[in-house]
C-alpha cells in the first residue's frame, strides 16, 4: 500500500514502512519508466529476485539520476542505514573490510531501489560461509562485432561440456550483449579452487570451439566469445537473475530454460514483459538450489591441463601477483 506524501510516497513491504523519494523521477527515458515502476516490478517479482540474492553480500551500484546519469558503487552499508537491514562482513582482495548488504526480502529491495539501485551484484558466497563459493559463474562476453546468435551456440556447448562433469547449468541472458550459466556446487572449495574449475571449463569449450570461444584474458589475443573464468575469484560479482539491467530499453537479466537459448532475443525480455513470463511459465530457475553438484570432475579436468603444460592464466589487474601466474603485461608488449 503507498501513501503519497508530496513529493514521496510510504510503502508497507514486509512489515516495514519504506520512503520512496522522488517516485515519478524518469529511471529509463527510452520506454518512459520511472523509479516507481522500478519499485513496482521488484515487488511483483521479489520471490525470484530473492531466491537468487538470500544471505548473500552483495554490492550496491546506483544510479541516482537513472540509467542516462552516472554511476557509482557502494560497497559499504552507511551507519545512518535502518537497524533492522540485514548485512554481511565481507574481506576484499587488499585485505579490506566492508559491511555489504544482503537482500534477503522485498523490504530491502526497495530500501535499494530508493538509493538508485537498479541492478543487484552479490557475491556467490552465503553470509554463513563468505569463503566457500556455492555458486561456479560462467560468463559469456562477446568481442566487438560477435553476434549475439554465437553466444547463443557457445552456452549450448558449455552445458555440454558441464553435463560431461556430471554438472547442471542455469542459463540467463545477462541482460546485456553476453550470457551466464550458473551452477550450484557444494561449499567445499575457495574462491581459488572455483576459479580453477571454471578456467578448465573455459579451456575446454575454447578446445571445442577454436576461433570461436576463447578464455584469452588479454582481449588483443581474443577471438569469438570470451568465457570470463575470473569472474569466480573473490570479491568479482555479476548481475543477479531478474536483476533490471541499467540500460535504455530496461533489459532484465532473464533465465531461461534450454530449450529456449537458441532462439532467445535479449531484447525481448526487459522491466515490462518479464512479470508477465514469470505469471505465465514460472521461473526457470526456481529449483537451483535443489541439487548443488561437487566440483571434483572439473578439478580434474584442471589437473589433467596443468599436466599438459597449461599453468594458471592472469588474474584481475587488482589482486596481487599469484603463485604460478604468467607475467601480467599485454603480449605484444612483451614481445616488443
């Protein structure tokens, strides 16, 4: 129920009463949508959006003048923040700490969306566990002037290669020009061994797909689709399922079932017409957390290359040097 008050309106969501200000502001000026209808497609879809941030940290990036303004991050929860927001205390790369929210209801969706908040990026950690990752990310990013229809082939080829291992992938549109298959695994391994796993995963598709698919970190070297495997190491997140992604049209990043990847067309799916999909057919990912798998086949697969010959592949530019890292500078700047 909202109240208007001027040039703000009170909601009652979940118990609590929530200030929205300045409701009629334009968010999107492509398709004419405001902060309220922001509000409004949160609310209607907060069961999927939910299932897919509870319990995890998650980074707040707002847009407080809508997608045509600029954006900035918030990692931390302000001290002026409602007492009854629950949040989780997260260690970055640097050794830095920081107190991130965790959206675990409709209440703190919109206590969210009030602050500019558009799309969510939580971790793939639970706050009962923030150094074991249950969720495996893979990321696929296309090169300048890649058709979106060979994304499209290249996640049909991915859930080959993790059904292979014994593994269940989640496609989604990203909402984007790229795609995500998430896989839920068992919280037994760190943020080194997941990336590990989802570096062989991204070799093995690239192995299947030459020219095609390519876990080539430096972007000169990349040909085709990138598989992000670095999106797996610590304190890197991505935008969730049925979060509205911060571009003109109101693009959600949507899931889908299989059989709809090969002829999905992103911009189909946006802040209008995805409440009335998950109305009509459901969510497609509303069992991922019915089966977390255990990551052991793709650690053998890693095993197997790095006996091979095929060592770690570079890191973020903001993690420290690893152990067994090649030299972190743009091939043609090493050659030269």
């Amino acid at each position: 129920m909202a109240s208007p008050h001027g040039k703000h309106v009170v909601l009652e969501v979940c118990g609590r009463e929530l200030r929205v200000s300045n409701p009629e502001k334009v968010f999107f000026p492509e398709r004419g949508l405001t902060k309220m209808d922001l509000v409004n497609y949160y609310l209607e879809c907060e069961q999927a959006v939910v299932r897919h941030l509870r319990e995890r940290p998650t980074v707040m990036k707002r847009w407080v003048d809508g997608v045509e303004g600029k954006p900035f991050f918030q990692k931390r929860v302000p001290d002026s923040a409602p007492e009854w927001l629950q949040t989780a205390t997260v260690t970055f790369p640097s050794g830095r700490r920081a107190r991130e929210l965790a959206p675990n209801d409709a209440a703190h969706l919109i206590w969210g969306v009030n602050l500019g908040v558009i799309d969510w990026n939580p971790w793939p950690v639970r706050r009962a566990d923030l150094d074991h990752p249950d969720e495996l990310r893979v990321d696929l990013d296309p090169s300048p002037g890649v058709p979106f229809a060979e994304v499209r082939e290249v996640a049909l080829r991915v859930r080959e290669v993790l059904e292979e291992h014994g593994l269940r992938g989640f496609p989604k549109t990203s909402g984007s020009r790229g795609m995500h298959v998430y896989v839920r695994v068992a919280p037994e391994q760190g943020f080194h061994e997941v990336r590990r796993a989802a570096l062989a995963l991204a070799r093995e598709v690239e192995r299947r797909m030459p020219r095609r698919a390519t876990s080539r970190w430096w972007k000169e070297e990349r040909e085709g689709v990138f598989i992000d495997y670095n999106q797996n190491a610590r304190d890197r997140t991505v935008a969730s399922a049925y979060s509205v992604r911060a571009v003109g049209d109101a693009r959600v990043s949507c899931p889908l079932d299989w059989d709809e990847v090969a002829d999905v067309e992103p911009a189909d799916l946006h802040m209008q017409t995805v409440p009335v999909r998950l109305r009509e057919r459901g969510d497609p990912s509303a069992d991922i957390d019915a089966r977390p798998a255990r990551l052991e086949p793709l650690l053998e697969l890693a095993a197997r290359d790095e006996r091979e010959g095929l060592g770690d592949a570079p890191w973020p530019p903001h993690f420290r040097k690893q152990k067994g890292e090649p030299r972190r500078v743009q091939p043609s700047r090493a050659r030269s």
